[in-house]
C-alpha cells in the first residue's frame, strides 16, 4: 500500500496550472483501479503512475494539464452522475474492456467527446459508427497486412504459408494471412502437415520449396500460435538453411516469439520479423530515461501497462494541445513514434471514428541483436 499512497499522493500535486490565463488540456481517465478493495489493480496503477510522468513531462514543455481520474469500481451508472463526472473534458481515456465503454459512448456522443480505448483490441468495433472513438491497439488483422506488407517489401523469391488447421482459432489465422497475402497481390504456396511427421519430412518440404537445382531464397511465413507446430517449422526451416545451403527469411505473429520450445538461435539465423502492437526498444535513449525517472519515483521497473500509460498520454496531451478544436479534423495527420506504441490513426468511415495502423516491426539479425523497424507506409 505504500505504492499506493505514493501514487495517490502525486496525483494531488502533480497537476496545478503552471499559467492560470493559458488554455489547457483536460483529460479523464477511467480505470478499475478498485482502489477501495484489499487488493487494487497493480496493472492499472501502473498505467497511472505512467501517465504521471507523461503530465509531468508535458507539463514542463510549457502544456497546462488538468487531470480528473475515475475509478471503474466507485462509477455510478447514474446518467446524470456520470454525466456530471466527465463533462469538460478534451479526452476520456477508458475504460478498459469494451463492454465497460458502452456507458460512456452515449456521452461522448453527446458532448462530442473524444475517448479512447487504451488496452483490448475488441473494442475496435466501437469504431465502426462512433466518430469520437479511438482504438489503440493494433487489431490481429492490422497486424497481418502489416507483415505481409514488410515481406512484399524485402526482395523477390517464393513464398511458403505454413499453416495448422487444427481448431477454429488457428483456421481464423490462416485465412488472415490468406487474405492478406491475396490482397497484396503476392502469390504464394500453402503448406500443411501433422507434427508428427515434422521430424521425417525435410527432404519432402525442400523438394516442395526448391524444387529445381537452382537455390531460391525461401520466405516463409507461418501462419499458427500453436506451439508444437510453429516450433516444428522453425526447426525445418534451420535445417533447410544449415544443411542445405537455402537462404530462409521467416516472418511469423508475435506470439511465436514467447514459445520456448523455439531455440531463439534459430530465429536469428533465420531473421524473423514480427509484426507487433507493442515492443520497447531499451536501447533508445528517451527509454532509459523513462526507466531511471520511473525507477526513482517508484522504486520498482515500467511495467507494459506503465508504458502503455505514458505513451497515450504524451499523445493525446501534445495533439490535442497543439490541434485544438481542429483535433477531429487533422488527428490523421499526426503520427508519432513513442516509447511501446507507434501510433497513426486512420478513421474508419464517414461516420465511424479512429483506429491505430501503425505496429512495431521486429527483425531478429544474425549478431543476435534486434533491430526496431518503423515504417510510415503503415
């Protein structure tokens, strides 16, 4: 509880107008901190204490800020109580899940609010008739096209879909990057196999990939979370390259990363490049000092979810003090690289709202470092 009170505390200092006259950017945000109960959220403390040091920052750059924080577990569903809560407000941050945002969008509505959907990627079908919504994180599809974008994009050679049609979520997968590819217009070959025979078909998987005697260089792309199989397609694949001489670029989900039946040798070997929402590169500078200052201040490591709160609240501070009124109407014109998120928004349709298409590219390099990859065609 220490933790606790520390944050608390800075929140009824943080935030005093450093020009009274000067306009400022007013933001709420809503939180199932459940604060009142024996054990509140770490995770959402956590976001909190990142979005302090985001004021803070912004603060010091000259932004006024006022700050109204809601926890979920005390909001009363009262319309009028409600209302009162979060009228004269710039941005509504929260809350979390997407059923929990049906209470509010009807205000937003009304006061022509912008609000936010910081952390669940099912949200994003709020975005869909609501010109005030605005998802942040990347959704699974966003995340495909994006990877089938950075594949189209280095070099020529076939390109192998590996894929494991066991169950209705990996089937959904496959026909994500099915379409993808399709719609990018890049032709590729589909193959599947039993794990079982993972270990006995190399020899069959080279002839089907590099038939001829000339050595293609291979880009393969698998499309499936399921452990045993993606593990079993990189270990083909680093057999291919290491006994074969084939020159494999892997392209993979996110998830993949994680497996740890998956030797990471491999991945450097074979340069795999990901797709992902969110990826801290600890090598930038600005991190580090984000680190130290939070290390500091808390006594205790960024967690994601402190990152996630410091970069939404750098962005949505800084455009909306430098936009203004015009927010709504240029807010696509105003991407921004930040600590875990890169961000651009793009809105859905005439009547729909915003969502973020940019992700992190990932590349795993043969020095057994990896490399951060931003784009801006994404």
């Amino acid at each position: 509880m220490k933790r606790l009170r520390l944050i608390l505390c800075i929140a009824l200092c943080a935030f005093i107008f450093t020009d009274a006259g000067a306009r400022s950017v007013k933001v709420a945000l809503i939180l199932p901190f459940n604060v009142a109960s024996g054990s509140p959220s770490v995770n959402y403390l956590d976001f909190y204490a990142g979005s302090l040091l985001a004021i803070e920052n912004q603060q010091n750059a000259g932004v006024n800020v006022r700050l109204t924080v809601i926890d979920l577990a005390d909001m009363d569903e009262d319309d009028s109580i409600l209302d009162e809560k979060l009228f004269d407000n710039d941005v509504i941050i929260g809350p979390v899940r997407a059923g929990e945002m049906y209470l509010i969008q009807r205000i937003c509505k009304i006061f022509g609010t912008p609000f936010v959907s910081p952390l669940d990627p099912a949200a994003e079908d709020l975005a869909t008739d609501n010109p005030y919504f605005f998802q942040i994180p990347t959704s699974p599809k966003r995340q495909a096209v994006n990877l089938v974008a950075r594949l189209k994009a280095e070099g020529e050679g076939p390109v192998t879909l590996f894929c494991n049609p066991v169950s209705p979520e990996e089937e959904q997968l496959e026909a994500r990057y099915e379409m993808a590819l399709t719609e990018a217009g890049v032709p590729f070959r589909k193959i599947s196999y039993e794990v079982l025979r993972g270990r006995l078909i190399t020899e069959e998987l080279r002839a089907q990939m590099n038939p001829g005697e000339e050595i293609l260089p291979q880009r393969v792309l698998i499309a499936s979370e399921d452990e045993a199989f993606a593990s079993d397609v990189v270990r083909n694949m680093n057999l291919l390259s290491s006994l074969y001489g084939i020159p494999v670029t892997l392209y993979a989900p996110n998830r993949l990363r994680a497996f740890e039946t998956i030797d990471a040798d491999n991945l450097y070997k074979l340069g795999l490049r990901v797709s992902t929402p969110y990826y801290v590169d600890y090598t930038n500078e600005e991190t580090r000092n984000f680190i130290l200052k939070y290390r500091a201040l808390y006594n205790t490591e960024p967690s994601q979810y402190a990152f996630q709160g410091y970069d939404i609240l750098t962005y949505f501070i800084a455009t909306l003090n430098d936009l203004g009124s015009a927010f709504l109407d240029f807010v696509e014109y105003y991407p921004m690289d930040l600590l875990q998120n890169s961000i651009r928004f793009v809105r859905t349709n005439e009547e729909g709202g915003y969502v973020n298409v940019h992700t992190r590219d990932i590349e795993y390099r043969p020095d057994n470092t990896v490399k951060v990859v931003i784009d801006p065609s994404h």
